[in-house]
C-alpha cells in the first residue's frame, strides 16, 4: 500500500507498534509490583492476607480496586507513533 513519502510496510509497523504500546501499558497496569500493603492506600482498610498472597504487590483493598476498575480513564485519541503524513489528513 502506497503511503505517500514512506516506505512500504510503514503503516502496518505504526500499527503494530500502537498494539504493542496498548498491551505493555495493559500488562503493566495490571501488574502489582513491589511489597504488597497490610492496609488500603486509599480507605486504610485492612487488606486480607488471601488476596496478598494471591497478587504481589497490591496496594488496595477489594472494594477500592473495584472502585478504580469502574471508573473511566481517559486516553489520548490519536496516534503518537503516528507519521507527520498521517497526522495531517
């Protein structure tokens, strides 16, 4: 597929690259990291030693990471990795 002043196959690599950013940030986000908390960091509750065990690293309680879950997070609605072509149609 022509694209203008690139090369070929250089739509197709943006978009494998978009897929890629997506899933490492996905991965990332659901990925405790560190030493998990006895209490909540958001309502201090104490979290059960079940679910620490069970995730690594977690930092909320049940009801607050269900919470979050729930709630909407914005996103930029364009592509970054995106050519200077692409960004001007």
């Amino acid at each position: 597929m022509a694209g203008g002043w690139t090369r070929d196959g250089a739509v197709n690599d943006q978009i494998e690259d978009s897929i890629r950013d997506e899933l490492a940030r996905l991965k990332a986000r659901r990925a405790p990291v560190g030493e998990s908390r006895s209490h909540c960091a958001e309502c201090e509750d104490p979290i059960p030693e079940a679910r620490r065990a069970a995730l690594p690293g977690v930092k909320l309680c049940l009801d607050c990471q269900q919470e979050r879950d729930r709630t909407p997070q914005t996103r930029a609605g364009f592509n970054r990795r995106g050519s200077k072509d692409s960004q001007l149609k």
